[in-house]
C-alpha cells in the first residue's frame, strides 16, 4: 500500500467532486494463486502463509478483464469513500464441538497496492458452520493524509472492504464475515488487499512511498467452527477418524502389528506411520506396538497389521471378510470391542500388506473406496510404480501449465511479483543445467527505459531482462541456472516485472493501466543433484528422494521391543515428512540380514545385545558400545564418563559398510530406558530441528551434543576412482594386456625397421 509524500493542499469542492467521481472506477487486481495450481504443484501447508504476495493492483474498466485462455482475470474494489468502517466486533455465532485457526505471518502491505495471501484448509469431514478473519493491524501516520482501505477476497471473490485509518499509532482489530457460500472443501485463499492515495491541489500525484505501510501481526487468524461428521466406516474418509484436526497430535491412535511382527507387516505399519505422522503438528504421539501390548496403550483409534495367520481370534470373529489364498488384502473398517474404530489390514500373503498401505496413502485410489470394505489385489500397485518410474525418466521438464495450470497475469503499475511453486519434493536440490525459458508479452505504454523483468530462484536474483516496445507482443528470455544456485535447494521460482509508466495521474487513463503476462508454454528444467548428505541437517538424505523412501532397509532385532518399534517408527516418520506410496521400504530380522544383500540405505535400533545387527557394525561407530554393552567408549573427539556414558542415547549416521553408495543410521543406547531419550526427542518436532552434524548424543533431559565424524568429500553419487577400478577390474585387466601387447608389437616394428635401415646402409658399402 502507497501514499504519495507530496505536499498537500486544499482541493476545491468541484476538484474533490471529480477526484471522488473518477476514484469510483478503479479497481484492485485480486489474485487466485490457488485456483491456478495444476496436479503436479505443490500446495502449501494448510496452518501456514505462502510466501506469494501476488502485487494486487489498479485497474481500469477497459483492461483485459475476461476469463478466457491465455488472457487477463480482473476483480473490482470499492472505493476508500464507499468503504465501511471496521468491523470491531467479534461475530457471535451458535456454538460448536470443534474449531480451527490458521495463523498468520507478520507481514507488511506497502506500496500504492499491495496484497498478501493466507491459505485455509477445509476437511471434507467437516460439516462447517461458520469461518470468519481476525486482523490485528498498524498503520503508519501518513493514512492520516490519504483515502485508504483494505479489501479482502475469498477464492478471488470479494467479500468486504474497510476504510483505513490512524489511531494514534496504537493496534488495531477488524473482524471480517466469510460468506459459507464463497467456501470450498479443500484448500481456500484469502487475499487481504491494500489500497492508498494522495491529494494535491491539481487532483493526485501518484509517488512510491515506503513510508505508507499497513502491518498485519502475527496474532491474525482464520477461524473455522465445524461439527465432525460421521465417517460411516468409510475407508474414502481415511485418515479420519483416525487422525484429525482436532487431535493434531494424534493422540490415542496405535499402530499395532502382530506379535510375530512379520516384515510385511513391520514395513507396511512404519509407511503408515510416516504418512499418518504429515498431520501431526508439534508433538507426534502416535503409538507403534505389538498386538499383545496394546491392551496398556487404551487405544481411541487403532490400525491392526497383520497376517491373517498371525491375527487373533478376537479380531477375525469382527472382520466383514475373510482374506483368500490368492494373495489378495482386505482393508476392513470397524469398530473394536470397546466401540472405538478399528482399521484392519490383513492378507495371506505378508507382501501384500504394504501394497494395501500405498493403495491407503493415495488418495485417488483411497477416494474410490466409499465403504468400509476393500479388497486390493496382488500386483495391483505396480502399474503405480511402474508410471512413476517412467514420470522418473521424462521428469524434472515442466510448463507453467503442467504446474499451475495456465499464465500468468500482471495488472497495473509499479513493482509486482508472483510466485510459481515448484512440484519438487523438499529433499530436491538442484543440479548444474537448470534452465527457464518465459515467454511473456506486455502493454506498450510503459516507460521502457525502467521497464524490466527479474527472475529469482527462492530470494537469489537469476536473471533479468529490460522490456522494449518492440517485443511487446511477444517477448522471450532463456537463461541457465547460474552457477551458485547450483546445488541449493527452493520451493518457488519468483518472477517480478517492474512496469512503469510516465506521468501516471490519479484519474488514470486506459492507456495509463499497464499489464504483463507469462505465457503457460514458458518451461523450467530444473535436473537434480545425484550426490548424497550424510547429516542431519539435510532431514531426508539418503533415506528419501523425490519425496519417497529411498531404498530403505530397517533391521530390526529378532524379538523387537515396543520401544525399538516405536523409534525405527518417529524416525522413519522424520525422513518420510512426505511420505508419497510405493517408495522402497523393506524390512529384515537381524539373524536374517546377508551383507551381500545390503544394497540399501540402513536404518537400525537397539541395544548391543538386545539387536545383533548393532554388535556386527559396533567397531564401525563413532561411539563404540563397551564390551558388555552397558555404555559406550569415549573417542577423539568427545570424553565421556562413566555415568554419563550409560545413560545416553546416540544417533548416528554412517557411511555403510555394505555398498559405495549408501547411508548407515544406527540408534542406539545401553537399555530401553536410554532409547527412550531418542524416542522422546524425536517425538518433538521443534527438538528435530535441533538436529546438526552425523552424530547426536540426548541426554536423559533432552540436551544434546551434536558431533561431526563424517567428511565431506567422502559421501558422493558415483563411485570413487578407486572403486570403479575394483568393479572394473576385469575390464582394467583386459586394457593392460591390450596395450602391452600393443607396446610390444610397436616396439618389435621399431626393431626391425631399425635393423633394415642397418642392412641396406651394408649392402650399399
């Protein structure tokens, strides 16, 4: 929002009678940034603000304002002299089990126009009954000066504008009214636009100010009151009412295997675990254990893993189907003894569990199954993994419509971004030949000597380019990814145009609008990074990749604790934050584990003696576990006591000693009680964040020490020079061979050559 500094004087009355007529025709350009996200776009998380703050801007009746391809979409303001004065009341509405907030970032509107966007989420099981905005604001004293206000628009549809004013620098709070007719299931925008103007004694001058801001706190929300309604055992409601909104924490849900804890039942409760652990909020205090453990949890919700072998009595008797010998699972919604809901997973063969836990992690899937029963068939997921292997082979070349599903459009003067939210997952970093190619076309009444176009990758400036009159139908600039953007990561790719005009005057002309748009066939190429990070830092490496489990083996002791599974369960819920289906996810008994097989990215939990895994890589650790396995050694870098060493628990990560190319996790302490220090850390999502380095020892108080063990250029992609010798060696031998013998026969020619130089010099005597 911008006022202009100029010096004010008094207006006649027929000069504000024609500055009042000629403010009712403008307009403020309103955004739908969520109305142009595509399939394959990320959505930003429902409890947070998107960083794009589409510049909402002046219009005028005659700017493009129609809905067709390719071309502008432009909603109307009222006028700050028509604007109401806020509302500073709270609505009143009948009360309700259940209601949810979503906050706001602090933000700052400055600028002739200026807008900023917050996304809500609306749960399909949510039977809302009222949504409603609180804002609590400042306002800088220039508002004295100008006519002001701020609008707000529901999913691009305006619902209310209120005029702006200063009190004495104290805050501000308005409420605003959300019509229930302007809101959707799923997710929803607010946009809150800001609108200020100037007057001298000739009618306006528009200038920039920064000196004219509206300040939104953080203190700001979204409020939905909703009544949940009955899931009706229907498996299309899941995740609900297994985890919902108003238990964020998923409090009282327990994943339950079978007492043999199979490893396709093992494999398939950990994907759920990480799936369900994407709607957790601070705390994840879902419970992993085995059947006969769960009568000491008191469960509200429970998910049951199992062979159908393995399954109890007590739990076949209330399934509505029994599973058949081909190999097939049932997903069987119903209630338990106590009348609590029950999710049954079972099958006769145990490497059908985890395809019966992708088909309940992908929502097209899971959407088709209205009742409470569902039958998956063997070898129905992999025409899935099969499309997303071959999406693999031709990913990472997208347009602005794979992404957003069409252009996209600039209106007005002055500074505006927008923002393109890349379907990249949050492990994505980018590899050197990133490239963008936009095509764009723009008004020709600018002033093109201060005119341009800047592309950023998340805040770093790309490139940019100045527009020109005679590109103005269409302009096109292709640039590379330049080289210290290489290898860093971003969610979104920033694109500002700068439009400026000359002489802009407060009654506009329609010359006097400029507009800009990016075409939908523009395209990005963003390949990514092949190298690997063993840290902590990184969160996903090596465990997940493009947003599925990479490739992970869990080993797990040969009688498996709660704890252990609770664990190996908030640690794969930390690396799979995504938690996409039909990732690589198995799962093996440490008296099973070959180290031929161990091709894999390895996590493990236990005790030295508890898991023999732990005891066969103990000399690979930085902290190695004493001989009778109550504490650990000190080492270089760290000296530990012997108090202290036997009451800790020790993340570390591990080049693996099984494959070039892999990562190793071990989590480990002396007993149970130690493992919970870990359990207990990683159940916290802030203390995560905490994380650093390849190596984190928590104390029984939750302090840790982070420690760094591993260097740098020793985790790579490819194969060093020296292993690629040794898996080359047949080859390496077949070359040396080749090039003596070659040597050889160029040194045997030399010879003769030489000794038939030296026969006819003889003859020739």
């Amino acid at each position: 929002m911008t006022i202009l500094t100029d010096k004010h004087k008094k207006k006649t009355a027929g000069q504000r009678k024609i500055s009042a007529a000629f403010l009712m025709l403008l307009f403020i350009v309103i955004t739908n940034p969520l109305a142009s996200y595509g399939s394959n776009a990320n959505v930003p998380e429902p409890a947070q603000e998107t960083p794009q703050e589409s510049a909402q801007q002046e219009s005028q009746l005659m700017t493009p304002a129609v809905q067709k391809e390719d071309q502008l979409h432009v909603l109307p303001a009222a006028d700050p002299d028509s604007a109401q004065i806020p509302d500073q009341n709270e609505p009143v509405y009948e009360p309700v089990s259940h209601t949810q907030d979503t906050f706001f970032y602090r933000k700052t509107l400055k600028g002739i126009y200026s807008s900023t966007d917050l996304y809500f989420y609306v749960e399909d099981y949510w039977d809302t009954k009222y949504v409603y905005v609180k804002i609590q604001y400042d306002v800088s004293q220039l508002i004295e000066s100008a006519a002001s206000s701020v609008t707000f628009a529901v999913n691009d549809v305006p619902v209310q504008s209120y005029k702006l004013e200063y009190k004495d620098g104290n805050s501000q709070i308005l409420y605003v009214k959300i019509p229930m007719d302007q809101v959707h299931t799923g997710f929803n925008s607010l946009s809150v636009s800001a609108y200020a103007r100037l007057f001298d004694e000739q009618g306006c001058v528009d200038d920039y100010s920064d000196a004219n801001w509206l300040n939104i706190a953080d203190t700001s929300y979204i409020r939905c009151g909703y009544e949940s309604r009955d899931p009706e055992h229907r498996i299309s409601y899941y995740p609900y009412p297994f985890m919902a909104a108003y238990e964020p924490t998923g409090k009282g849900l327990v994943i339950a295997v079978s007492d043999e804890a199979a490893s396709g039942e093992v494999a398939a409760a950990m994907s759920l675990m990480a799936d369900l652990s994407k709607h957790t909020g601070k705390s994840n205090d879902i419970e992993l254990c085995r059947i006969s453990d769960l009568k000491n949890y008191h469960p509200s919700e429970t998910l049951l893993i199992s062979d159908y072998n393995n399954l109890p009595s007590e739990y076949k008797d209330k399934m509505t189907k029994a599973p058949d010998s081909s190999g097939n699972a049932i997903v069987n919604f119903i209630d338990d003894s106590n009348s609590k809901p029950l999710l049954i997973i079972t099958s006769n063969d145990d490497s059908s569990l985890m395809e019966a836990a992708d088909m309940l992690m992908d929502e097209n899937r899971r959407k088709q199954e209205t009742g409470n029963l569902a039958v998956i068939e063997k070898g129905s997921g992999e025409l899935a993994v099969n499309a997303a292997k071959q999406s693999d082979m031709t990913a990472w070349n997208y347009t602005l419509e794979d992404i957003m599903g069409s252009g996209l459009s600039y209106t007005g003067p002055f500074h505006q971004e927008k923002y393109i939210y890349l379907p990249v997952s949050k492990d994505f970093v980018l590899a050197q030949g990133g490239k963008a190619v936009l095509k764009f076309r723009y008004s020709e009444n600018l002033d093109f000597k201060r005119s341009l176009v800047t592309v950023f990758w998340g805040d770093v400036p790309c490139a940019s380019k100045r527009l020109s009159q005679e590109k103005a139908s269409g302009d096109e600039l292709t640039f590379e990814m330049p080289g210290d953007v290489t290898g860093t990561s971003a969610s979104s790719l920033k694109i500002a145009f700068d439009l400026e005009i000359p002489d802009l005057l407060c009654t506009p002309r329609q010359s006097d609008m400029p507009w800009a748009y990016v075409s939908r066939e523009s395209a990005i190429f963003l390949p990514p990074a092949a190298d690997i990070t063993l840290s902590f830092d990184s969160r996903v490496s090596p465990f997940s990749r493009n947003g599925k489990f990479n490739d992970v083996l869990l080993i797990l002791s040969d009688e498996p604790t709660s704890v252990e599974l609770n664990l190996l369960g908030q640690t794969l819920a930390m690396y799979g934050g995504e938690a996409k289906p039909y990732g690589t996810l198995l799962v093996k008994r440490a008296g099973e584990f070959n180290g031929e097989d161990g091709d894999y990215n390895i996590i493990t939990a236990g005790t030295l003696k508890g898991n023999a895994f732990i005891s066969q890589i103990n000399n690979n650790l930085a902290f190695k576990f004493t001989q009778d396995g109550a504490s650990f050694e000190s080492n270089e870098q760290l000296v530990l006591s012997r108090e202290y060493a036997g009451k800790i628990g020790i993340m570390q990560l591990l080049k693996s000693p099984y494959s070039l190319n892999r990562g190793l996790l071990v989590l480990t302490g002396s007993s149970d009680n130690t493992l919970m220090n870990l359990l207990d850390f990683l159940r916290d999502s802030s203390k995560r964040e905490e994380l650093k380095k390849d190596c984190v020892i928590v104390d029984a108080s939750q302090n840790i020490t982070a420690l760094k063990f591993i260097k740098a250029e020793e985790v790579k992609e490819g194969p060093t020079l020296a292993e690629k010798l040794v898996r080359n060696k047949r080859s390496l031998v077949f070359t040396a061979i080749a090039t003596s013998t070659m040597f050889f026969m160029l040194l045997a020619v030399i010879i003769i050559l030489l000794r038939m130089r030296s026969y006819r010099k003889k003859n020739e005597e």
